[in-house]
C-alpha cells in the first residue's frame, strides 16, 4: 500500500531529475552557450536590457545557463526531485478523485417516437 502512494511521487522526482538536462537544451541553454534564436536567446537578451546590458549572477537566466553547460548540482538536483515528487504526488491525488462527471446531474433523455 505504501508503495502505491509513493510511487508516483517517485516516479515524479526521478522523471523530472532525468528530463531537466533535455528541456534545457530544447530551450536553448546548452553545453556551449546559449543557442542563437532560441527561447534561451530571449530570456537572455531581456535579462541584460533589465540589468543595464549584462546578466545578473545568480539570476535566473543565469543559474538555467550554468545548469544547461555544467548539469545539476547536488543540492539543485535535490530541489528538483522535490518539485518533482510534489507533482507527482498531486497529479496522482488529482486522478483518484472522483470524476466531476459523476456529480454532474443527469439531463433529460428526448424520446425518439414520431
């Protein structure tokens, strides 16, 4: 039983750990930069307009670029597999709930006579 209850939230902190790295190289945050048209491109270019021509340390456009060249630290790999099994755990809850239809009243059926 304990099982079933963890599983999607483990199932939610492992998928997402894995799948941070791809999501942000399909953004544009890579290995060697940020990719030139891209998502990343933009949040990079608005980033250095608000801050007077150059990215902040510690931004967020900062912290996705070094996590898209250097991967996740420890400590932010633990910050992901928290929000992870926290989604995990509540789209789980939110499938077992009773389907709204199944409160819904029912509508009057037509007659199909001539």
């Amino acid at each position: 039983m304990v099982l079933m209850k963890a599983g999607p939230a483990v199932a939610g902190a492992v998928g997402l750990v894995v799948l941070t790295p791809f999501v942000l190289t399909g953004v544009g945050f890579t290995a060697a930069g940020v990719t030139a048209g891209s998502i990343a491109a933009g949040m990079m270019s608005s980033a250095a307009v608000a801050n007077g021509g150059a990215v902040a340390a510690g931004s967020l456009v900062a912290v996705l670029q070094s996590v898209g060249a250097a991967g996740l630290s420890p400590g932010l790999t633990m910050a992901v597999a928290f929000a992870g099994g926290l989604l995990g755990s509540r789209v789980a809850r939110f499938c077992r709930t009773p389907k709204l239809h199944s409160r819904l009243p029912a509508l009057p059926h037509k007659s199909t006579k001539a």
